[in-house]
C-alpha cells in the first residue's frame, strides 16, 4: 500500500464548482488537488453546454441558408459538413483544455488524472494514467462527481448502444432517422439541431407535453414549434423494445396512445434524465450518506454528513446548470471565511437552447399554484416585440406573473429570440425588489428585446399592496 500524500484540500472531480473552489484555495497558498478520471475542465467545457450550444449554433447557421431568400439573399444549392461541424467544436473544445492545464500550473493546484476511489476518511486511492497508485489525504474533501445520462431498462436498449449527448457532439455525418428518447433540455435540443442539419427526427416522450415541469402553454408552443419544423413528437408514448444498434439501424417498438406501433431509424439518442456519479466509488464507507436516489446528502451550506467534507453541483441535487454548481463553489468558499451564505432562496434562472431559446427565472404558474400563491399573468407574442420584427424571429412569446395583491414579480418566462438574455433583466429587477412598473416605465434602447418588457407590462394595473390599503380603509 503507498504511502498517503496529505493536502489541505482535495477535490474529487473538477467540474465548475469543484475547479473554482481548488484554483481559489492553491491560490491562497494551500496544498490542493483535483482528482479526475476523464474530462480536463469538467463536463461543461468538453461534452456538455459548450460545444452542444457550439454545434446548436452550426444548426442554427444552416437554417438561415435555408431561409436566405426571405432575407433578399440568392444562394445556391448547399449542404451539411458534419466533419467540419464537429471539428469546429473539437477547436473550441481543445482550446478550452489548454486554458484550464494553463490555469492549474498557475493556480499551483495539481491535477491527478485517473479512477479515483475513497478508502477512508477524507482518504482516497487512485490508478493514475501513467499506471501508478496514490493515496491521498486531505484535511477537507470537497466532492464534484457530476452526473451522467440514465439508460432506462427498456428490453434491448442497452444492447442497441444508444447516443447519448456525448456521443451525438462527435457524429461526424448526419443520421438519416434520428429517434430520441426523452422530451427535455438535452432531447429538445438535439433533435431541433439535428433536424436542420437535415434528419429525420422522432421525439418519443412518456409525459403528456414537452418539457413536464413548464406551463402548458409553454409546453403547446414549443410542440407546435417543433410541429411546424418537421420535427416528429410522440406524447404519451412509451419504448417497449429496441432491436439492431444505433448508427447502422434500429428497430423501435412502442406503445402510444393505446396501440402498438414500429419505428424503424439509423440512430437512436436516449435523453431521459442523469444518474449522480456516486455508486461503486466508496463514499458510503467513507461516511458520506446518499439519499434514496443516490444523490449526496448535504445540508444548506452543502456540508456531507462527514465533517470536514462537502459536496457541490450535481452529485449534490443542486439544480443541474453550470451557473449553479459555480454558485455552490461561492457559498462554500463563503462560508469557510466565516460567512453564513447558504443555498435556500436562490432565485435561479435557465435557459433551453432551443430556436427561439425558451428561458426562465422565478415562478411559472404551475408552481405558483402549487405553493397556492395567487397571481396575475401579462402575456404578449414575440410578434409584439419590435426587435423581433426587424429580424424576423417572431416565434415565441413573453409572460410575466405578478402578484396578486401587489406589484411584485414573481415569474418570468421568455420564449423567444435571445431570451436567455432577456431574463437576466427581469432576474436583476427581482433580486434588487423592485416591482413591475420599474421595467415598465424603464427606457429601453430601441429596437432592443428588453424593450419588450415596457408592451408587456403597459396595460397590467398598479395595485396598492393589501396592507396599505388597509391601513388606508381604517384612517
């Protein structure tokens, strides 16, 4: 057995929480490690956000050479280069590696490549690359494992060697038939890509509308979307059984809408949820507790049940956004400064990389129901929008949710050309507590989206809070 190496701290994968904290803490003079079996800077930077939104954007490209006439423009006949899509993305992924390598040497933080495994207390063994092993010991264990995509037990699909996001970001040419299983973030995304790029695509979703935790009508929009692209969506439909092996031809047989029906494709991509990185690595005998779904128990400052030891990001349950996990690093370097910042009440935005980008931060009116908060609703089409006019994206649309006895809002929904832009206008005006006529009355630059935020709220009534009223009433 090697001898343990001891550190101050040790970070068990390096996703976007996990780096922050190590650069951080080498950068103040402690010993640090990161532990990594694959991915230098993390999934975001290699098969995740980035160079999905880097192919989503090649996708977008090709379908404005197919509507190049409609903007006065005459082109001839064109066609998709997967390879040099895919090489693209592999620039800017290979760039990105060389930043973060640049960025550890710098930091002093050492980056130790290979399967890393706890066998103590804040203790872990690892096979590196090169073929050595070390075991490690630190004074604080910050666990980064990530998440990785789920392959549901459905009779030959494991077998078929479905696509999942990873494998879809290095097609190297276009599937004919692309069938996905799943009808959220990852499966919307690609099968609107892939689409323009020129495939055949079928969307199989178990749920009753796209994208099951949104307002029905966001869901209704975006199927007539995809609808009107060519896109095929299956609601209520369940996979039964695959046969053959994506990229050479699959065989799909499902259950929808009381009968059975077969769906022959090339390819098939499975988009149905993530599973924590958590299982076979030792963290239960370390005495890092899991709950029930195998995600790592943590409490508001996303302390484990193992003193001396943090989780953060997506092994930690935090909502599965690299804008999340960068905030967790935050609040664990907050606190190990003697701060009180915790994760309740975090007003957290998202956006689906989808054309029009369908985006949100705070309450829908599912959720406000839930909670059994009473709401008013503005909503307005993007049609509405004079800067979506000028370009030609009037697809989508803008809904606001408002208090029912005030003027404080509650909810943002942007369903439309640059909307993950959008929102962080209306999240701003949230966090700071101003109330809706503050955007109103707002000059926005003309023609500008934000400029939106003054049509939608132009017709919804100022409403004297319940409390002054009463204290009005009594005087």
């Amino acid at each position: 057995m090697p001898e343990a190496e001891r550190f101050t701290n040790i970070v068990f994968g390096n996703g976007t929480g996990g780096k922050i904290v190590a650069w951080t803490l080498a950068e103040e003079g402690q010993r640090s490690a990161i532990v990594e079996r694959k991915w230098i800077g993390g999934s975001c930077h290699n098969i995740a956000c980035l160079p999905s939104k880097n192919v989503i954007h090649s996708a977008k490209v090709a379908a404005l050479f197919g509507r190049a006439a409609e903007f006065g423009i005459e082109a001839g006949p064109y066609s998709i280069n997967m390879e040099r899509v895919r090489e693209r993305k592999r620039n800017m992924v290979d760039a990105s590696v060389k930043y973060h390598l640049a960025k550890y040497r710098e930091s002093g933080t050492e980056l130790i490549l290979g399967e890393g495994r706890m066998v103590g207390r804040r203790t872990l063994e690892v096979k590196t690359r090169d073929g050595t092993t070390r075991r490690l010991t630190a004074d604080r264990l910050f666990l980064n494992l990530g998440t990785h995509a789920t392959i549901p037990d459905i009779p030959g699909l494991a077998a078929a060697r479905p696509m999942t996001h990873i494998e879809a970001l290095e097609l190297d040419r276009v599937p004919g038939h692309l069938l996905i299983v799943g009808g959220g973030y990852v499966g919307l995304e690609f099968a609107q890509a892939m689409k323009r790029f020129g495939s055949q695509v079928t969307v199989i979703e178990r749920g009753p509308q796209l994208l099951s935790r949104e307002d029905q009508d966001t869901g209704e929009s975006l199927l007539e979307l995809f609808r009107e692209e060519g896109i095929e969506v299956l609601l209520r439909a369940q996979v039964r059984k695959v046969n053959g092996v994506s990229g050479e031809g699959v065989r799909v047989q499902i259950a929808h809408e009381g009968r059975e029906r077969t769906i022959d494709a090339t390819h098939i991509l499975v988009a149905a949820g993530r599973t924590p990185n958590t299982s076979g690595i030792g963290l239960e005998d370390a005495g890092i507790k899991l709950d029930e779904r195998g995600y790592i128990e943590v409490n508001d400052r996303l302390e484990t049940t193992e003193p001396g030891v943090w989780a953060l990001g997506e092994c930690a349950g935090s909502p599965q956004f690299t804008h999340v996990s960068y905030d967790d690093a935050l609040v664990i370097l907050g606190n190990l400064k003697g701060g009180g910042r915790t994760t309740r009440d975090r007003l957290i935005p998202f956006c689906i990389f989808t054309d029009p980008e369908l985006a949100r931060v705070g309450l829908n009116e599912s959720e406000a129901r839930e909670r059994r908060i009473r709401y008013r609703v503005a909503r307005m089409p993007a049609e509405g929008v004079f800067r979506a006019r000028t370009i030609s994206e009037t697809r989508g649309f803008l809904k606001m949710l408002i208090d029912e006895g005030g003027n404080r809002i509650l909810g943002f929904t942007a369903f439309i050309t640059g909307g993950g832009d959008l929102i962080a206008v209306v999240q701003t005006a949230m966090l700071s507590g101003m109330e809706f006529p503050a955007l109103r009355d707002a000059i926005f630059t003309h023609p500008t989206m934000p400029e939106g935020l003054n049509l939608l709220l132009s017709n919804v009534e100022v409403r004297q809070p319940e409390v002054l009223r009463e204290k009005s009433h009594s005087a």
